[in-house]
C-alpha cells in the first residue's frame, strides 16, 4: 500500500516537471523567433569565455558592440538568429567552436496601442511574448461599456493591413484559449462599445441596457426587473430604426430577438 502510493506521488512530480519542462521549451523556441530591436537589453555569454560575456543594449541603428568583435548590426535579427551570426563570427579567427548564448533582459522595442473601451488607453511596451488577454490586464482590465469584440489590425509583412477579430465573450467569459492571440510590435487594438437597448413601461426597473448578441425580450424584460403588476404581457411593442426610420412592431412575441438601440415599450393594462 505503501508502496502505491509512494509510485502515485513520483507519478505526479514527473509528470509535472515533464509539464514544465516542455512548457519552458515551447516558451523559448517562441522567445528565439521574436525580432530584435532599438532599446532591448541582451545578456551574452561565450561558453569557457567568461571575459566575453557581457549586457549591452541594442543601439538606434540596431547594433551592439561585443568584445573582440565591435560594433554589430542585428537590425532584422530573431535571438536564434543572433546566436548564429556571432558564432560564426567568433569562430573566424578568434574561437574554436564558440557556443554562444544570447537572453533578453529588457523588451524596449516593441509597443502596441490600446484603444476604445479600456480602463487605461495608451501605448504599452511589450514583455516577452504578450497575449490580448495580458495586454488587457495590463491596460487595467476592460471599461464598464465594453462590448464582445476586440479588433487588432496588424501591418504584414508585405505592407498591407491585416484584420483579426477577437470574440471577448469567448474569451473572458468562457476561457476559450484559442482566441488568446499573442499581440505584435507595431499591433493597434480597438475594444469595442457594447451596444444598448432600452426598456420603457412597466417594468420593475425601465433603464437602458448593455445589449448582448442573441438577446430575447423575455430576457431583456428579466434583465429590468420582470413586469409590474398591471403590465399588459400580450401588447408589448418594439421601435426601432430601420434605414433611418422607426419602425413601430406591436404585440411582441417573447422569444422575438432585439437589436441594439431597439426600445422595448410595456404599456400598462386596463382591465
């Protein structure tokens, strides 16, 4: 018995640190690819050259200067890409077989801006890799008015602008992590407004309302606090805009799904 349960402890710790390990490996590998720029601060060792290693920050022109070899472009350059570039230059003439290894301390580099519905809109500098859901946090968390959708436009590579369109309910509210993207130096996100309808009549509490996608007047009636006694249930009507005009709907089904900036009207009974 002892036995048992001393192998199910030894599982759990191993199969944890596996965990963390492939964890760490997949953190890094993404770390390597990302591009280098003004302002980052690398920490640089040489294997069994300790006079070698040294920080330095990454110049206005995109360059470092290293021991032995001086001033060296990285403009264009992933961390990947650094590690082989001074290799090969250490090895011509100065080492046999260098091992290098480049870290970054400090991401200076690169920035996004965060707009709309944001407790605190501005430009951020980016830390490591950054998903939307961090980049939020960090901005103080989405405004009182947020609606379901963040934007990210993106230059491509090619120059031409590139969309994407988060669903923040799927996100936030049901931890779909596939929607989390990582943000990228130069990214502009947009949170949306949530949309609003209105509820007028009698109801327990008539007011405006956040609008959220796929709601029903029974819900929208709920959300005010349920009918008062003398409302009349069978002759509710809706107003809404249609192509600049109002458009009055009159004995509403419950189910009948509303758009935003409908007015929902719940007149009182007579009888």
């Amino acid at each position: 018995m002892t036995d048992m349960k001393g192998m199910k402890i030894f599982t759990q710790i191993y199969g944890g640190f596996l965990l963390a390990l492939c964890f760490g490996f997949l953190s890094g590998a993404t770390a390597a690819e990302q591009i280098i720029g003004p302002g980052d601060v690398l920490q640089i060792t040489v294997y069994d050259n300790d006079d070698l290693t040294t920080t330095v920050r990454v110049s206005e022109d995109e360059s470092i200067t290293m021991p032995l070899l001086g001033q060296v472009s990285v403009k264009g350059r992933s961390i990947s890409s650094i590690i082989k570039q001074l290799e090969a230059l250490y090895a011509d003439g100065y080492l046999v077989n260098p091992q290098v290894n480049v870290f970054v301390k400090e991401y200076r580099s690169r920035k996004v801006v965060v707009l709309g519905q944001i407790s605190n809109p501005g430009l951020y500098e980016l830390s490591g890799n950054t998903t939307i859901l961090e980049l939020i946090s960090k901005a103080g968390g989405l405004a009182k008015d947020a609606g379901s959708t963040a934007i990210i436009q993106r230059k491509g590579e090619d120059g031409h602008g590139e969309k994407m369109t988060v669903d923040l309910r799927q996100l936030v509210e049901k931890g779909d992590t596939s929607v989390n993207l990582v943000v990228k130096d130069g990214d502009s996100i947009h949170i949306s407004k949530a949309g609003e309808f209105f509820i007028t009549g009698e109801v327990s509490k008539p007011d405006s309302y956040k609008y959220e996608e796929g709601l029903t007047v029974i819900k929208a009636i709920t959300m005010a606090g349920g009918f008062t006694g003398i409302a009349a249930r069978s002759k509710i009507q809706l107003i809404r805009k249609v192509d600049g005009q109002e458009k009055i709907i009159k004995n509403l089904k419950l189910d009948t799904v509303i758009l935003p900036d409908d007015v929902i009207v719940v007149p009182e009974s007579f009888f």
